[in-house]
C-alpha cells in the first residue's frame, strides 16, 4: 500500500520531545504506573505476577469485559482490542472497504479515517464542518452526499480538532439515514465521557444500530496513550470477524502488561475521567479569559466536550509561520490547520494537560512581545 504522508504526525515528530510546552496536544494528563496500581488493593502483586506470554488476539476477557461496561447493549465478546486506535482504523477500513467504495467522512478530521481509505482506491466524501456554523454537521449535505456506491459514513464526536459535539437528536438522525441506505457506520468516539455537562454525553452509536461500529482507546479519555489500548466495539458479528481475521496480519495480539493495566484503569474509570474533567474545566476558564484578552488576535469558539478546541488567527498571518515562529521563539508548540488540509488560519490547541497555564503564559509573553 502507498499512502501520503501523515501531516499531523510527522508534524509531531519534529517538536513533540524537543520542546517544554505542547499546548496541542489531543490527549489528557497521563499517571504513572504507580499511581494506577495504588488505585486498588494487591494490584501491584498481580501486575508482578503477570504472565509474558501470547494473549488473546481478541483481548484478554477480564479487559474486554471492562470495556463492555461502557456500552448498554454491546458484550465482552463483541469487543476487539488494537494497538491503540490507529491500528483499528486501518484494520477497519481494509477489511471493510474494498477498492471504489465510497464514503463521507465528517472533516475535518484525523488523517487516518481519509487517507487509509484513499490509498484502498476508495472514493472519498469530505462532511465539511465550518466555524461560522460551529462547526455543526450538516444533515442535509450528509444525505446529498450518498451515492450509488456509498458504503459508509464515519464521524468523529466529541470532535477533535474543534470539540463539537452533535445533539442526541443529530445522532438519530445519522444513525436513520444509514438505516435507510443500508450504510455501515464507523463512529470514532475517543473522547466519550469528556463532555462538560454529563447529560450531553451521546449513546455509544453501536449500541443504536447494528451495521455501526464504534471506536475506543485508554489515549484520550483516560490519559493513557502508553498503553497502546485501544478498542472496536459493534453488535455485528460479521464486522467483527472480518476485522479480527485481518488484525491477524497486523499486531496478532496486545501487550500483556498494557492489558493488565488497561482493566485495572477502566475498574477505576471514574476517578480518572473526574481528574482530567477537573484539569479541563479549570484549564478551559484560562483559555477563556485569555481569548478574552486577544480578540483583536483570535477567534475563540468554547468546545463542549473533548479536550482540543481549534481557535483562528484573525490577523492575516501565514498561521505555518505564525506556530513555527512561536515554538522557535518560546518552545510553545501549537498545531497548525494546514496538518488537517485546512486553508483557513486555525490551529489547534490542547487543554488536557497540567501545565497549561505555564505554556499559555510563555503564550502570552509571545504576543505582547509580537504585536
């Protein structure tokens, strides 16, 4: 397989490890090892204990039955674990994709759920989304997009770059306009449970529609992206056969040790998610006041879930020079639009990490030192 570049990635790869400040980063604050294990009694023994040998290619029981605690009508046995989510987006769309498919995409949107389809050979629909409609999905353009050959629609909400998040009636709708064209679903939903008013948090989209499958890993929500955990849940038996007879040709099966870990995380999921929706909410009132203080500078539009939001340069300047000039100049590295093919001068900015306030006032020395 050929495949283009990814922007986003080998963006990263050029700062990530290099500067103090990563105010773009998509995922939340992360632990130790130590600090999980002290969340339950005798877990350190039993990690010790742990067996280093071969492990499910489905994923352990004990983690996929985690897992399953997070969806209403999907089981344990109805749960595949990856490598993290990139592997179960490129496992997904070779196995369910076949060359002059066509699909929508919502957009922008992670490069991996475009580009794994393109290099297939497969016809690609961008579902744009803009700021000055708050980056809301579009129903109607969704429904003019379907063609002859359409055979799926995936969307990624709570959203990342912009942290949008659909009503619960936009989501039925979806799921009714797939239902209707016997479409399959691939429903990226990484950062569910980071919404900031819990009554918005949406039904898992499998668990509503038996042709949808829904994307999970430990990265985002959980804040622990070393893990290499991520996860596909869906009630339909052929998707998941078809996916974990082609993840035989990827990673077989998962870390031992990251198993392990991962169910003694989601034993203990609340008070994880309660600490990075507290590091959130506080970090999301800095980022509130400093906006308020560069109107002249940005565009701000308040994400409601996740923890990414996607601010626009009003001033006119390349927004590639603008992030490079500022991680040259005071190692804060933010990530520009242009590694999601975005024209216009957004850039990404993170909010689930502890040392936000120290990286938005490098920020700020920045600008009242620039204009």
């Amino acid at each position: 397989m050929k495949i283009a570049p990814f922007a986003l990635e080998r963006y990263f790869a050029k700062y990530e490890f290099e500067v103090p400040y990563l105010l773009c980063s998509s995922d939340c604050e992360s632990v130790s090892i130590q600090s999980l294990l002290d969340l339950e009694p005798g877990a350190q023994d039993h990690f010790h204990a742990q067996w280093l040998g071969y492990t499910d290619s489905q994923g352990s029981p004990e983690l996929r039955g985690e897992i399953a605690n997070l969806y209403d009508k999907t089981n344990a046995d109805q749960i595949l674990v990856f490598a993290g989510a990139e592997e179960a987006i490129f496992v997904y769309m070779n196995a369910m994709l076949d060359p002059g498919d066509h699909i929508i995409v919502h957009t922008p949107c992670y490069q991996s759920l475009i580009e794994v389809a393109t290099a297939i050979g497969c016809e690609v629909t961008a579902w744009q989304t803009i700021e000055r409609d708050q980056w809301e999905l579009d129903v109607d353009l969704l429904r003019r997009s379907i063609k002859l050959n359409t055979k799926a629609i995936v969307f990624n909400c709570p959203h990342n770059p912009t942290g949008y998040l659909m009503s619960h009636d936009k989501q039925r709708q979806i799921v009714e306009i797939a239902r209707e064209h016997n479409l399959l679903i691939f429903s990226d939903e990484v950062y569910r449970f980071l919404e900031l008013n819990a009554e918005d948090t949406l039904p898992a989209t499998c668990d509503l529609y038996d042709q949808a499958v829904s994307l999970g890993v430990m990265s985002k929500t959980f804040g622990l992206a070393g893990l290499r955990i991520g996860w596909i849940a869906t009630q339909n038996r052929d998707i998941q056969a078809q996916l974990a007879t082609f993840k035989d040709y990827t990673t077989i099966c998962n870390s031992a040790p990251s198993e392990f870990l991962s169910s003694l995380a989601l034993r203990h999921r609340d008070v994880l998610v309660q600490r990075n929706l507290d590091i959130i909410r506080f970090n999301l009132n800095i980022l509130d006041d400093f906006f308020a203080r560069h109107v002249d500078l940005f565009n701000w539009s308040r994400p409601k879930a996740g923890s990414t939001a996607f601010p626009k340069l009003k001033i006119g300047r390349n927004i590639d020079e603008f992030c490079s000039d500022l991680v040259q100049r005071k190692g804060v590295m933010l990530l520009p639009g242009t590694c999601y093919g975005i024209t216009e001068p957004h850039f990404r900015i993170g909010f689930g990490r502890a040392n936000l306030p120290e990286a938005v006032a490098k920020f700020e020395e920045y600008l009242q030192e620039t204009y």
